[in-house]
C-alpha cells in the first residue's frame, strides 16, 4: 500500500506543469520562456516587431503578446510555444489584457488613443473606443464587467462597460499612471503615476473618495497585490528597485534591490514568488515573498519589458 501511495504521488508530480514565466524582449523581437521550477528559459520564440505587453491564459493554453513597432499582436499556443496567428491592428499595441471569462482580449493602442476588444474565439471580431489620452496599462474586473485603463496623458483612469465599451466613468489620478491592478476582492484599484513618484489607491465602492497615495521609489512603472490584499509590490525603473507596501498601514516597509530598469512584475502566489523584467539587465529578478529578498537571476533577451500578467499557473 506504501508503495502504490508512493508511486501515485510521483506519477501526479510528474504530471504536473509547473508555472510558466513568459517574457517579452522588445530588443530582440522574442519572448523567452522560463520554466519556473528549473529557473532557465526552456524557449525563445520569434514574435513581431518589438513585443511589449503579455497576457496569458491557462485554459485556452494561448499567450497574446502586442508588438508596438509592426502593429500586430502574437498568439502562441502554449501547448507547443509556438506562435499559432498574428493580428493586425493598425496602431501601436502597448497595453493588454484578458478578461477572466477568456472571451475578450483587451489592447491598449498607444498613438490612436484606442482600446481595442477583440474576441478570444474569432479574432476578426472586433470593437474599439477611444478612451483618453496615450492609454498603457489596462485591467478586468473578475466578473468581466468592467475594464479599467491607465490613460497616461490624461492622467486619469477610465472606466469602461464592456458590453457596451461605454465610458462610465474617468478617475483623477496622479500624473502620468501606467501600471494598473486590482485587489483580489476588486474593491481596490491600483495606479502606478511614473512623474509624481506615487501609487494611488482608489477605493471602487467610494466613487466620489479621493484616491489615498502612497511614496514609493524613482520612476515607478507597474504594480500587483498579493492573494491576500495585504501587500503591494511596484517596480521603480529608475531606482532599480522594487518597494513593498504594507496595505495596513499604507506604507512602503522594505525596497529590494532588482536588475537595472525593472518593468513588468507577475506573482506566482502557489509558490511566494515574484517575477520582475529588467529591461537594462536583459533578465529576471526573482523575489522570494516570504523572505522578502532577491533568490534568482535568469538571464532572458535584450530589452526585457514583460508589461501584463505574464505568469501561467
């Protein structure tokens, strides 16, 4: 009986993928893909022109990637890391993101000053609106209802229905936000704002609140919770940093010291790891989130940007 017990436990450990890290390396036009259990990169895939943003889902084993410099978005089929289509858009695709329900594959064209809805099952449908100025980083709430967007020259967060693809409504930030995420109970929103040096908190069942900041370093640039909602991690691209705040008390309690000019973060919650691109170390700086310190290095491609959620469970 110990041994049947046994040899199940390996056989369901074998057959268990570990997450997967996809990585965007806008100077090399590829994505890297890390085995996060190994800590290397097992694939390096051609995408298009200088990739930019991820998003990645488990359940239709594909990861949707923007490149800003020949107007396309890549797919990959995660099942055999190769990419399987590619989109034209006709703009400048930075911002992307997927809803929950994985129907809906949200981009953020950076000159035109649209959001694009496309549609997850058939890739020629497709809905746009403007919404503010340069918009960058974007969100879905976890009923996928809603969408939030970074408009970064309007120094606002626009709140979009995506049934409709109206605009609900437009939230000062502070200047320049970026980076945008959402509490696990999506009572919060959070905006990384790159020339006030800040996050703001933006409490979503208090429409007419105004937004708590928070100091973090130089240059800030994307932002994640915990599971948990009790901490916030924010990369700093010119501190070569990341801060973490203490959601109690909403205040940075440690900075750690990253690869130079970090960007894209993801958590991989299973196993208290944190993923950070370093856009001028061509690596990945991974964060043990319990110790609160820098365990890896994984050398990755040139340009490393990783803007989204790019970790698949």
């Amino acid at each position: 009986m110990k041994n049947f017990v046994w040899l199940l436990a390996l056989c369901l450990s074998a057959c268990q993928h570990p997450p997967l890290a996809y990585i965007t390396n806008q100077g090399a036009n590829t994505v890297s893909v890390i085995d996060t259990h190994q800590q290397k990169v097992t694939h390096t895939i051609t995408v298009g022109k200088a990739p930019v943003g991820l998003a990645v889902s488990k359940k239709l084993q594909r990861v949707f990637v923007t490149n800003v410099e020949d107007g396309s978005i890549s797919i990959i089929n995660s099942a055999k890391q190769q990419v399987i289509e590619t989109i034209k858009v006709a703009g400048s695709p930075v911002g992307i993101a997927l809803s929950p329900d994985d129907k809906t594959l949200y981009v953020a064209d950076w000159y035109s000053d649209r959001i694009l809805a496309i549609s997850t099952s058939n890739t020629a449908s497709q809905r746009e609106v403007i919404a503010g100025k340069a918009p960058a980083g974007l969100v879905v709430s976890q009923d996928s209802q809603t969408l939030y967007v970074a408009a970064r020259d309007s120094n606002q967060i626009v709140v979009i229905d995506t049934a409709s693809l109206n605009i609900k409504q437009r939230i000062d930030v502070g200047t320049h936000p970026f980076g945008v995420a959402l509490s696990h109970d999506g009572k919060q929103l959070f905006s990384v704002n790159v020339y006030d040096n800040t996050v703001s908190i933006v409490e979503l069942t208090k429409p007419d609140a105004t937004p708590q900041v928070i100091k973090v370093g130089e240059h800030p640039y994307c932002v994640i919770a915990n599971k948990e909602n009790t901490r916030l991690y924010v990369t700093n691209t010119q501190d070569d940093s990341v801060s973490v705040i203490d959601m109690a008390t909403q205040k940075v309690i440690t900075t750690i010291e990253v690869g130079m000019t970090p960007e894209g973060l993801s958590l991989d919650a299973l196993n208290d790891r944190l993923y950070i691109a370093n856009w001028g170390t061509n690596d990945v700086s991974v964060i043990d989130t319990t110790q609160l310190k820098v365990i890896a290095a994984i050398k990755t491609g040139d340009k490393s940007r990783a803007f989204g959620q790019f970790v698949m469970p």
